[in-house]
C-alpha cells in the first residue's frame, strides 16, 4: 500500500509544457515534437501564415518521441489546455476580421518536468527545426514570436532564462515565478491576476467568515516559502492567527518513504487536533492528488486524533484533477472546500469543439490516444497482438461521463487563460501587421510577410493589446504586463460517486476599493457534512459578544483571550472588542452594556409630579401670607397688630410672599434671565425677611429695656432703627449680589454626565464661592436673630414675640443647615427641588412661627386682642 502511494506521489509531480510559434509558410501545422505523456504545462507559441481559404481543423503529426511509451502516467483533465489552445487557434483563423490573410499554426513541447528536458524543448523551440541545433536559425520564417506557459512556476523560470536572451514574450499561465538574483531582468506577460490580490481575496474571505485562527499548508519549495512570508504578517495586521503552519515533504527516492509518511501522520495529528477548522493550502496544479492521499494516514500509521471536517481554501495554482489510478479514490475530505481561480466564462462553442474529439477520427492528434486511453481506463488494438484481455477503446466513449477529476467540457481557469493568451497574441500580431512601418516591408512574392527587425515592436503591441474575447469579455495588460481580471471562488462539492461539481459562489474583484473586492453568496455554499451545513467556526476563542470586551491571555496569541464585562459607563457593541468605549455625551448605556441609549433632557417643568406640588406649595403659601397681611390690614388698628410693630410686620409678609413667588424662578427650563434672578432674587428678599426679624427682636428688647425708669433706650426705640437695620442689612446682601452679577453671573449650562441617563439643563452659577456668600450671609443674619430672640425669650409678658421669633429662627436655622449637605449630594432637577423645598418650609416656619399665634387672637380670640391683656405680666 505504501509503495503504490509513493509511486503516485512521484509521478504526479511530472509536468508536461506546450508551445505555439510563428510560419510564415504555406499554411501547415506545426508538429509537437514529443508524443502526450502528461500534459499539464503548456509552452505555447508561434504563428503561420498562408494566403487563401483557412482550413477547417486543427491537425497534428507525429514524430519519433525520445521517450518510450508509457513512460509516464498522465494527469487526462490537461488534455483540456491543449483543447484550449487548439480551441483559440482554429476561433482565430475562422475570423476573417483579425490576421487576414495569415493562419496561425502551434508547436506542444513536453518538458516532463525535467529541468533538461525543459532546456532542450526551449532551445529547440528557438532554433526552429527539426533538429536540435543551439541558436541556429535557418531562415526567419520560423522565427518563434511568443511562448505560453507554463503551468508551474519552476518549469516558466527555465523557459525564461532562454526566451530572455532573444527578448521573446513568454505568457503564463500559471503562478508567476520567484525572482531573485540569480533571475534579475525575467520579465512575463501573465494571464493570472497578481499573487497580492489572491492574498487579499483570500484574507477578506477569512475575515467575511470570521475565521481568525487558521492553519496553513504549502509544497516544499520556494513558492510555497514565499507564500508564507507574505501572507503570515498580512493575516496577523489584520487580525488573523496562524498557529500552525506545515510543508508537505518531497518524494524524491523510495528510501525517503518512512520518513514522508511519518511527517504526514505529524501534520495530520496537528491539524485534526487544533480548533482551526480553516486551513489554507497553497500547492502546485498536482496538489490535489497530495489532500487526497493524506486522507488515507489513519489507514496507514497509528493517529492519535480523530478526522473531522476542514474547509480547505486552495489557492489558484491548485487544478481539481487526479491521475487515472487517483479515479476510486474518496474525494470526501475536500467536500466544502472553497477554491480560487482564474475568472472564467463559459464559451458553449468549446462545449461542442470538445465533443467533437474522437480519437478515430482526429487528424494524426497524436495527445487523444493517450488521454483517451488513460480517462476512459480503455486500450487501443494493436495489430500486432491477436488476443487483448483489457478494455478496448471504441470511440463511442461519452465525455461528457467523465468525472470532473477526470475531464470538464467547461473550460477551467488555467484553460481560459490559454485562450485569451492565445488571442492576445493574435490581436498584437494583427497590430504589428496594420502598422505603417511593417506595411512597408510586407509585401513579397508569395504574399505578405513579417520581418525579423518587425518583432522588436511586438513587446509594445502585446503589452498594449485590449480587446473582447470571443465570450465577451475585455482582455488587457497593466503596466506591470499583468491581465487586468480577478478570480473566482468556487465550492466544491463531492458526492458519494467519487464525482464533484464546483459551484461559483464568489469573486474578488480587482477593480473594486480593498474593503469591497469580495464578493460572496454564503447561502450557496455547501459545507463539509461534518459542519451539518452551518458555517463553520475557526477561532482559538470564542467571540465576545456586545457588553463584553477581550482580555488577552499571557504568553499566546492575540487571537486567544478570554471575555470579560465592560464596566460601569462603558459599552461595546460589536462582537471581539479590544476594548469597551464609552457612548456619545448625549447616549448612555443600557444594563447590558452593549448598546448606548440616547439621553433623556432634564430639569424641573410645571409638567411632572414634582414640580407641579412645589408650584402648587408655592402659591398656596403665597396664598396663606396673602390672608394674614389681609388680616393684618384689616385689624391694624387691634392691639395686638400694633404691639408688634405694624410696619415691621407689613415689611416681612411682604418679604415672605416674594420668597414663596420667588421659589418659582427654580422651575422651568433655565434661560439667561431666569438664570440671572433665581439667586440673586431669592438671595436680597431673604435678606430683607431675616433683617426684618432681626429688627423686630431687638426692637422687642429694646422696648423691654425703655420701660425701666430712667433707661436711654428709649430713644432708640422707633422706626428709624428698624428701618436703618433693614436697609443696611439687605444693602450688604445686594452688594455682594451685585459684584456677582459683575463678575461671574450665572447663565444657562448643560451637564452631561452627572446623570448617566439624562442631560441636564442647569443654571450654572457661574462662582460658587459667591453663592455660599449669598448664603452664609443669610446664615449670619439668621444666627444673630435667633441668639438675640433666644436672650429675649423669657421677658415678662403674656404675649412675648421673642418667643415665637426664636422658634421661627429654629426652624429656618435647621432648614438651611440641612439643605448644604442635601444640596451637595443631589443631581439635576432633584438639586433645584431641593433648594425649592428649603426656600418654601423656611419661609414657611417664618410665617407660621411668627404670624400663627396672631392670626389665632384675631380670627378665633378677638377677646384676647385688647391692651389689658397685652400688659397682663405673668405671676
């Protein structure tokens, strides 16, 4: 079992190369001078010409092969390059618009893989005859023009270093070499779009799917090497982590068949047992035979992990195509693989082209023998042996019954870049043939021709060229000599028949921005049946969801990390946020942390509960010293009223009514001019209250005190003290208004985070040392009041108002030492109903401490409101 695959392994790297060239002779087809073994590489080139009608086929020769029959086995689907080729050759010459009069003609070399045998169809290519002699040129009519191909890299490398000596266009079709400095100079026309949008598509791929840990698996040679170093930092930039990364080892003698099988049952441990559920595969056009056969590892070694599903993503290189002995095998391991290739359109008339091959009926087509033989796993009779026990070739074989590992009727990427390389060509040719400077050296006796010196222009129109091709399509070169096109993304699906079908489910554009060059359909994907049709998952953590953010683990890497809450205040609202953020000013977040909610405006209105019973406190208590000043009024001349000094008494309901109404300005949204008056307001006619009790408390005392015989206080007791108390008291609290209106008035301000739900619309009080000044101020003059009435309290009389003064001071005293720290302490609109409910319940106490038990006498006892009793000294 080991011997066979190894044996598969060596042959599948055997590469075939096929060439077309420039006649300028009666046209005649060129014949390939090797016989069909393995066709996989094309070298392609040449071109000849006739006068006259176009034949109708492509025919073919045969001549002596210096390799033995059967040497090699080859790969059948390749057949479909040189039918491409063929294909393009024959579209050209029925066209009477491009190169008429000229039939184009082509050469199929095979290299075998064979860097000598590569050399040596090259320099047979370059010398134009039959016979291999080093840069001998017989005659011009031979003169090669362009090559095309070949399919890998290592075999267009050494066809360059020839073709660059005689500075003959080579286009490829296949991976562009490496260049190094060994190669400087080599320049290509390729077929294939640039190695850096395939890097890209594939990286917008992992991260469409959000596969962010991902395996990678490459040939061991410098292409794959120069893979890795480009795509590894490419991938980690932008999020993507490659934990492993492994190189399929070479079969190079029988003796190393332990040692390759042992690294594979290596990296087939690795990549079974890793999370990565993604792993890319970048690997040479014989690739797929090499996945196929790692399948089989567990039937071979002792494996410590067990098979599970993988999304292979191939890259362009890589062809869906096996070797006859490969037909059996279970293609179940690339069931949902995702594929890149060369944008290709399908061109029904190659359909029917390549229907029409029979290998009875071709013209000497000495490659259809061979791939008839090897796909239809069928012999030909030869005449020379009597009894053939194997299955013999008839010719009535469909091809369309051949698996698609076999043989595709739709042309593959690699096969329509042949096309479009061949008609390339063409069109340059055909420009080079209508210039003015070749039409003046054309003409001969056998007709038109082109000379040796015309070819040295051939570059510029080639690198030039731009047309449609026959699907369509536009074909042309950058400045780098790279067709303008980008890829395709197919998925292959594998049915239990060892057959496929790849659907196209996507493209990478080359045209579009680098965030838009991907373009996917996903519900046209089929996965792997291991993934039970739901996307796969290929990440080393799972993600963090919104309200949650990534918190990296030491010593791996950043692509696992472990998920943790955001905190207070903070948000995310993506999957595998770095970091949680905060919201807008004018959003907040929500419990969950994931999304901001936009903010509430804030402040006290007349429409809400609380500042609808505050309103309606206010101008109830409004209302309330109303009807005591109207009591007052109306019995000013009662004794009670007088006794208590009727102006001072006037003076501070007076006040008392400004401080309710003034409770007002708090509610409603700030303006600058409510901003302006609502402290400097409440600030002066509070002063004016308290300086009114001031006045009346000393005005009581002083009153006691003149009524001892011979007392000087007598001439102080009058309205000019208490009037002079009021006015200086009140002037000192305008004062200190005044300067704050100078110099740091309040004005309307929005505070957006005091409140994490709201904005808030605040007064801003522009300094806050002047407005504890306003109230201190109104403290100190609330302290010296309430000392002075609390000295008076026990003066004899049976109506002695200092009491009353000393509990109305109580009161307004806690009231305003309890509102410092309830005012600190609140936020927003609970701050101003704060301040609202202190104005309102120490005005309040004022009133009912001071106005109560008068308003009593008057209203429910007017037998107590006469003199007598005023006088009345207690026992």
């Amino acid at each position: 079992m080991g011997m066979e695959i190894v044996l598969i392994l060596m042959l599948v790297l055997r590469a075939h190369v096929v060439c077309l060239t420039y006649r300028c002779s009666i046209f005649h087809p060129y014949p390939p001078y090797h016989k069909y073994h393995h066709a996989g590489d094309l070298m392609v080139g040449g071109i000849s010409s006739q006068l006259g009608p176009v034949s109708e086929d492509i025919t073919f020769e045969n001549h002596p092969s210096p390799v033995l029959p059967g040497q090699f086995i080859g790969v059948p689907k390749n057949y479909q390059h040189i039918l491409a080729l063929a294909y393009a050759v024959k579209e050209i010459n029925e066209n009477q618009q491009i190169l008429p009069n000229l039939t184009l003609g082509f050469h199929v070399y095979d290299s075998y893989d064979i860097a000598q045998r590569t050399y040596q169809a090259t320099m047979l290519l370059l010398s134009a005859t039959e016979r291999l002699v080093p840069n001998y040129l017989c005659n011009i009519q031979n003169k090669v023009i362009a090559v095309i191909g070949g399919l890998d890299a290592e075999i267009s490398l050494h066809v360059a270093t020839l073709l660059d000596i005689y500075k003959i266009p080579q286009l490829i079709y296949g991976s562009a070499p490496i260049m190094n400095d060994k190669t400087p100079g080599l320049s290509f026309y390729q077929m294939v779009p640039p190695e850096e949008l395939q890097h890209k598509g594939i990286l917008s791929l992992l991260l469409h799917f959000n596969w962010t840990w991902i395996g990678i698996l490459i040939m061991d040679n410098d292409q794959g090497e120069k893979f890795v170093e480009t795509v590894i930092p490419l991938f980690s930039k932008n999020g993507v982590c490659v934990p492993f990364t492994h190189r399929l080892p070479k079969v190079t003698d029988f003796s190393s068949i332990d040692h390759v099988i042992n690294q594979a049952g290596k990296i087939y441990d690795v990549i079974m047992d890793n999370k990565a559920n993604a792993v890319v595969y970048n690997g040479e056009s014989f690739a797929m035979g090499n996945l196929l056969w790692f399948q089989h590892i567990p039937n071979i070694l002792e494996v410590k992990s067990k098979p599970k599903g993988i999304v292979w993503i191939m890259t362009t290189q890589m062809e869906f195509s096996l070797i006859p002995v490969q037909r059996a095998w279970d293609l179940k391991i690339i069931d949902g693989a995702l594929s890149f290739t060369v944008h290709s359109t399908a061109l029904p008339d190659f359909r029917s082209f390549a229907k029409k091959q029979n290998p009875f009926s071709a013209n000497k087509d000495i490659f259809i023998r061979q791939f008839w033989q090897e796909a239809f796993d069928c012999v030909f009779p030869d005449t020379t042996m009597s009894d053939v026990q194997e299955n013999i070739c008839n010719g009535k074989e469909n091809l369309e019954s051949l698996p698609g590992t076999l043989f595709e009727m739709d042309m593959t990427g690699h096969s329509y870049s042949i096309y479009n390389a061949v008609h390339a060509i063409a069109h340059a040719l055909h420009a080079l043939s209508s210039s003015r400077n070749t039409d003046r050296t054309m003409m001969s006796k056998g007709g038109r021709k082109i000379h040796g010196q015309d070819f040295c222009k051939f570059h510029y129109f080639l690198r030039n060229v731009a047309f449609n091709n026959g699907a369509g399509e536009p074909v042309s070169f950058d400045q780098n000599g790279i067709v303008a096109t980008g890829f395709d993304i197919l998925n292959l699906i594998a049915f239990p028949n060892n057959s496929f079908l790849h659907m196209k489910v996507g493209n990478v554009d080359h045209s579009a921005s680098p965030d838009k060059i991907l373009t996917i359909n996903d519900d046209m994907i089929t996965w792997h049946s291991w993934f039970n049709q739901v996307i796969p998952i290929s990440v080393c953590s799972d993600s963090c969801y919104p309200g949650s953010s990534k918190k990296m683990r030491k010593g791996e890497e950043f692509c696992c990390y472990d998920c943790q809450p955001c905190p207070e205040g903070r948000v995310s609202t993506e999957n595998d946020r770095n970091e949680c953020s905060r919201c807008e000013d004018k959003f907040y977040p929500n419990k969950k942390h994931n999304f901001c909610i936009p903010k509430s405006i804030s402040f006290l209105t007349y429409k809400e509960p609380l500042g609808i019973s505050l309103a309606c406190l206010a101008h109830s208590f409004s209302l309330t010293t109303v009807l005591v000043l109207g009591a007052f009024i109306k019995h000013h001349d009662t004794p009670i009223v007088v006794a208590n000094n009727r102006d001072l008494s006037y003076t501070l309901l007076i006040a008392l009514l400004l401080c309710f109404l003034s409770a007002l300005l708090f509610i409603g949204k700030p303006g600058k001019f409510t901003c302006l008056l609502r402290q400097t307001t409440f600030g002066v006619v509070f002063s004016v209250a308290v300086s009114s009790i001031l006045a009346k408390t000393i005005t009581v005392v002083l009153a006691f005190m003149a009524t001892k015989p011979g007392s000087r206080m007598r001439k102080w007791v009058g309205k000019k003290l208490t009037n002079c108390i009021i006015v200086s008291c009140s002037l000192i609290q305008a004062g200190i208004c005044t300067l704050w209106l100078i110099f740091a008035p309040p004005f309307p301000d929005v505070d957006m985070f005091s409140i994490t739900e709201e904005i808030i619309l605040q007064c801003n009080e522009g300094s806050e040392t002047m407005f504890y000044c306003v109230i201190g101020y109104m403290g100190l003059l609330a302290l010296v009041s309430f000392t002075t009435a609390f000295l008076a309290r026990k003066l004899p009389d049976s109506f002695n108002e200092a009491k009353f003064i000393t509990f109305s001071m109580l009161v307004f005293c806690s009231v305003w030492l309890t509102f410092v720290p309830a005012y600190l302490s609140s936020k927003g609109k609970y701050m101003v109903a704060v301040e609202i409910f202190s104005i309102l319940t120490s005005s309040a106490g004022l009133l009912g401490c001071i106005f109560f038990p008068k308003c009593y006498i008057i209203v429910f006892r007017p037998d107590l409101n006469n003199r007598d009793q005023l006088m009345r000294k207690k026992d």
